[in-house]
C-alpha cells in the first residue's frame, strides 16, 4: 500500500522493504475490521494531505484522534524491529555518555515540536 510506504519513510528515512509489504498489508487488513469506515476514511485522507506523519501521529496519539493511523504506524513499527534495514534505528552500539545526554535532549526538544506541528495539522485537518 501506498500509505505504508508513506508512513516507513516518514519514520525511518529509507525505502520500505518489499519482505514488509504483504506482513503490513496482512496486519492492517486483520486490525481494521476495528475501526468504522469513517475513522479509515479519516486516515487516508489524513495521509494523502500532510507530509509530516510523525508528527500527526504523534499528536493524534497523544489527543486520542485519528486511532486507525496510529495503529498503522504501530503495525509498521513492530514489523521494522526484525528488518535489517531499520536495524541502526533500534540499536546503539556507541558508549559516549555524553553524545548520549545530548541526543536526549535533542530527541526530547524534537519530539516537543512535532507534538505542537501534529496538533496543528489536526487543528487544520479540522478533527
């Protein structure tokens, strides 16, 4: 699907992986007998008109909206931790305690912003 592949990129900044393709298909078919026609509906729009998911999903996570994308993006997060492509986004093999305290607080001061972006696109998508 089109919007998988819009959703692996948006997190992991690389290709989607032809092996996860069929796994999320699968998942996303299984999981979305859930979910009413409207909140699917609501989510592929969603998808089609905002280039920062990361953040829409992050805000739509935190305000409980738009509850089929954040399972989209649950589903793509599981099936990545086996792939080896997405091995360097879930495994740190540095010991810098102090490269390690700065990431923090970068990851910490960037997911601050995309919380305030996501709950601007929400207020824009108007849900």
């Amino acid at each position: 699907m089109e919007e998988d592949e819009k959703i692996f990129n948006s997190i992991f900044k690389a290709p989607f992986p032809p092996s996860l393709k069929e796994w999320c298909s699968k998942a996303t078919e299984k999981f979305s007998k859930n979910y009413t026609p409207s909140e699917i509906t609501e989510c592929q729009k969603a998808i089609e008109k905002i280039s920062d998911l990361e953040a829409l999903e992050l805000a739509s996570r935190h305000l409980k909206k738009l509850p089929f994308l954040v399972l989209k993006f649950r589903i793509i997060v599981f099936l990545a931790e086996g792939c080896p492509l997405t091995r360097k986004s879930y495994i740190n093999n540095k010991d810098a305690s102090l490269l390690g305290w700065l990431t923090l607080f970068y990851c910490g001061l960037r997911t601050a912003i995309k919380l305030v972006k996501g709950i601007f696109l929400l207020a824009y998508l108007k849900i």
